[in-house]
C-alpha cells in the first residue's frame, strides 16, 4: 500500500504561503490550511465558541451572531497574555484536525499543511518535510500596506511569532519569495519535485 508524503509549510506574515498553497494545488497536491481550520472551529465547535466567548465577552460577536475574527484579532494582537489564552484553547483543536487529515491523505495522495504558527505551536512533528517560506522585511512591508495594514498592525503580528531567521534555520527547504508569482511557481515546482523524488527514493 502507498503511504504518501506530507509536507508543512509554514514561514511569516506576509511572505507567501497562500500563494505557495495555491500553487502546490495546481500541481494536485491536497492543501488544508489551518487559518480556514480554525475559522470553521469558531463557527462551528461549540465548545471552543463558549471558551472564546469566556474570555473576550459578548463583544466579539457580530451582527449575524457569529464571532468576529478581525474583533477577536484586535485584542490578541494587543495583549499577549489574552493571545497564548486563545491559542491553549484552539492549538490542541487544531492540532487534532490536522492530524487527522495527514493520516488520511496518507492513504490517498500527496499532501500540504499551510500552519503559520507550526514551531509556535509546536506542530512540526511527523512531517515528512518542512518548507518555509521568506522574503524580505521590505518586500513583506509593502505587500502588507497594500492589504491596508499600518505599520504599527505588521510589527505587532511579527511580534506574535517566531522570527523568520528562526524559521529558516529549523525548515528543511526555504522558499525565497520577494520577485514575481512566475519566479515562485518555478521554485515551488523545483523544490517539490525534489521533494517527491526523495520520498520515493525512501520508500515514501
């Protein structure tokens, strides 16, 4: 029976790891991405809605009655101690969906995992490879102003994670990221190649 390799890709704000998704997707690999986990886990876990709604209040909630990320986002981004709160209550849900989804993408094709708190979290284990993803401090500025977020917003994400070089040194393949979508694409399909080709040669 095939068992099919897994691949992490993590790497810091602004540097690409949505492109890179969907650039590995294109190529048939299976993308989950843990931001869209965690936001169905707001939506749709009860237990974790009810801890959420514990610790921020009423306020966090929306017109339409669901729970507003950006609102939520807000206050962990300003108060670390309410952050690594919110994380103790969603890391472990995440975790436990993401593993899932490995084992049974095992069984049936290659697959990706974009975690951007991988090491954060303490995700990296059972990855078959770990890719970061990087680009400069000021390719990633101008990219992050032209989402409409200050200055002020971008060094308080960058502050909310590992530092990049952290994250190079402890990936297995980095992904330099600060030319054109043409320029990832060939890199991605490079690296991943060599990526598949290595699996096999394993027994992957």
């Amino acid at each position: 029976m095939n068992r099919f390799p897994a691949l992490a890709v993590t790497g810091g704000v602004g540097c690409g790891k949505s492109e890179v998704g969907r650039i590995l997707a294109e190529l048939g690999v299976e993308i989950l991405d843990a931001d869209a986990v965690s936001h169905d886990l707001l939506k749709c876990d009860g237990d974790a809605r009810n801890a959420v709604l514990s610790l921020f209040g009423a306020g966090v909630v929306n017109s339409q009655g669901d729970l507003d990320r950006k609102r939520i986002a807000a206050h962990v981004f300003a108060d670390e101690k309410m952050r690594v709160a919110l994380e103790a209550i969603l890391h472990p849900r995440i975790w436990s969906v993401i593993c899932d989804w490995r084992e049974e993408k095992r069984s049936s094709g290659p697959s990706a995992a974009l975690i951007p708190l991988l090491y954060e979290a303490g995700l990296a284990e059972g990855w078959d490879s770990i890719w970061c993803v990087a680009a400069s401090d000021e390719v990633v500025n101008e990219r992050l102003r032209e989402r409409g977020w200050s200055s002020e917003h971008i060094e308080q994400r960058r502050r909310a994670q590992w530092s990049l070089k952290e994250k190079v040194k402890r990936a297995d393949v980095v992904i330099q990221n600060d030319g054109s979508r043409e320029a990832l694409r060939a890199t991605v399909l490079e690296s991943w190649n060599q990526f598949v080709k290595r699996s096999r040669d394993h027994g992957g």
